[in-house]
C-alpha cells in the first residue's frame, strides 16, 4: 500500500507539472499573438483615422480662404503631435508590424517602421539628421561636383561635422587608403540617396566618389534610424 500510494504522489506531481508547463506555453506564446492582433488593430484604426483627417483636409483647401470644417477625433493609443505642419501618430511596440526601418505610402499619409531619419539638401551641402531620445545627431557633408561634372577636391574638405549631445565634431576628419595621402586626392564627386528633403527614412546616405593616383573607389556615409554613430565604408575600389 505504501508503495502504491508514492506512486499515486508520483503521477499527482507529474501532472501537476505538465500542467504548469503546458500553462506557462500557452501564456508565452497566447498573450504575444494576443498584443500582435490587438496593435494590428489600433494601426487600422489609426490609419482610418488618418485618411479621414486627410480627406476633411483637402475637402476644406478646395473651398478656398477661410473654409472651415469639424470632424470627431478618437485615437486612445500611442502619441499624437503636430509637428512641422506634420500630423504625427507614434506608437512603440513589440509586435512585428512591419519590417524595421521600411515605410509605405497612402496618398499624403505615410506609414514607417523604425524610420527617423530626415534628410536636407542646400546649396552647398548634404544633412543627415535623426533623434535618439531627444539628442541629435547630424552630418553635415560639403557638396563636390556632380556625377557629370567632376571636380577636385581632398577627402578632408567632405565632412563638414557632426554634431551630437550638444557636441560638434569636424571638421578634422580625413580619408586616405593604405596611408596614402594622394589616395584621397583627385577628381570624383558627392552624392546624396535619397535626393532632396525628406523625412521618416530608415536610412540615408552619403556616396564621394574618388578618383586619385592610388585608385578609384566610393566613400560611403550612412546614417540608419535611431544610430548614435554614422557609419562609414569603403566600395568599389580599383587600383591603378
């Protein structure tokens, strides 16, 4: 009887054990797909939101000066702010939306994923610019030329600084091969990708193209959202 009544003990724990694992699966892996559907859910609803708020707009400008008009605005989750004549919705989740540092377009409406990247063009030079929990990082990168019009210059003369927690560094920074000072010497130009103004990137970049006595090869700058360093690379190098 004593040996039957362990054995009862035994399997009593045993199931009690199987039951808590099967309990703890079910909770590791219920309450993710459960938060998933719920985010998934606040997203369509802000996004209707959205379309509804640009479709009042271009009702209103399409009436002329002084056009005025009222609509209900409900959004419970996440941060809203007006930014920059921009309507700006902001949600930080776990869930897997969309993939990271990617974005798609509705009409006026974008919508991105870990894309905070902006980028300037002036003149005479290329920004790159984001914000990690209030400071700014910015490049600053001088304009040389063009991919039709090249023009000399030294590797030196392209980072004009960066600037980041209130410090700025720059313009000191210099590129050569092989501790080769006439490698980053000679004709090429600047680039920026993308082009132009523009906000809510996963990423930009900086390409110098070089062509010196030592090589021809690119010197890519980039910046990826929410980075606190740029990151530079070497490309498409063909010695002479």
């Amino acid at each position: 009887m004593k040996c039957k009544k362990g054995q009862i003990w035994i399997s009593v724990i045993i199931y009690t054990l199987v039951a808590l694992l099967a309990l703890l699966l079910i909770l590791n892996t219920g309450i993710p797909i459960l938060t998933e559907m719920k985010d998934r859910s606040t997203l369509s609803k802000v996004r209707d939101v959205m379309i509804e708020i640009d479709k009042h707009l271009t009702e209103v400008a399409n009436q002329g000066d002084g056009s005025q008009a009222a609509m209900a605005l409900e959004i419970r989750e996440g941060e809203v702010r007006l930014v920059n004549n921009e309507f700006i919705w902001e949600i930080e989740t776990k869930s897997k939306l969309m993939s990271p540092r990617t974005s798609t377009t509705l009409g006026n409406i974008l919508i991105s994923s870990n894309a905070n990247v902006r980028t300037y063009e002036t003149d005479d030079a290329y920004l790159m610019n984001n914000t990690i929990k209030n400071n700014s990082l910015t490049v600053k990168i001088n304009k040389k030329g063009s991919e039709t019009n090249w023009v000399y210059y030294d590797t030196s003369q392209l980072i004009q600084y960066v600037y980041f927690k209130e410090n700025t560094m720059g313009p000191s920074f210099k590129f050569n091969l092989n501790n080769n000072d006439t490698s980053g010497q000679g004709y090429g130009y600047t680039k920026m990708i993308p082009a132009g103004n523009n906000s809510n990137l996963g990423r930009a970049k900086v390409i110098a193209h070089m062509n010196s006595s030592f090589g021809e090869y690119d010197i890519e700058f980039t910046l990826e959202s929410y980075a606190d360093f740029l990151i530079v690379k070497i490309k498409n190098f063909r010695p002479k």
